[in-house]
C-alpha cells in the first residue's frame, strides 16, 4: 500500500499492485486495473518513487539483476 493525498488534503492508501497507469492532465490521476480512477495531490515523480519502494518492501523488484552474483 502507499500513501496518497486527495486535492481536498485527506490522505488514503492505496494497493500499488493495482495501479495500471499515472498520468499527469496537469492534475495527477491513477487509474486502477479495474477502471476506477483517483485525482491526487503528489506528482508523478513521488508516486513512481513511492511505487518502486512498495515493490521493494515486498520483494516484487530487486536490487540484484538476476543471474548475476558476486565472486567472493
């Protein structure tokens, strides 16, 4: 889940596995899997960043490329 901000200043959680696009119209919109759409207060930057991390906390991305290791 990651944490985003309604114009009006209320913040919600939403699930960043669902997240099909964000877009900028100039207004942020993150339209959902299942259509539904969410106009926010944080820019595209922030959410890609705070998306990413959410992949990261829940090892769905890694900092490691795969097939690829360190000699000891």
């Amino acid at each position: 889940m990651i944490k985003v901000t309604r114009l009006n200043g209320k913040s919600f959680q939403i699930n960043a596995l669902y997240i099909e696009t964000v877009e900028s119209f100039p207004d942020t919109t993150i339209t959902l899997t299942n259509g539904k759409k969410y106009i926010v207060a944080e820019s595209v930057e922030v959410l890609q960043e705070r998306i990413v991390d959410f992949y990261n906390r829940i090892n769905l991305l890694s900092s490691k490329k795969l097939g690829v290791e360190k000699d000891e």
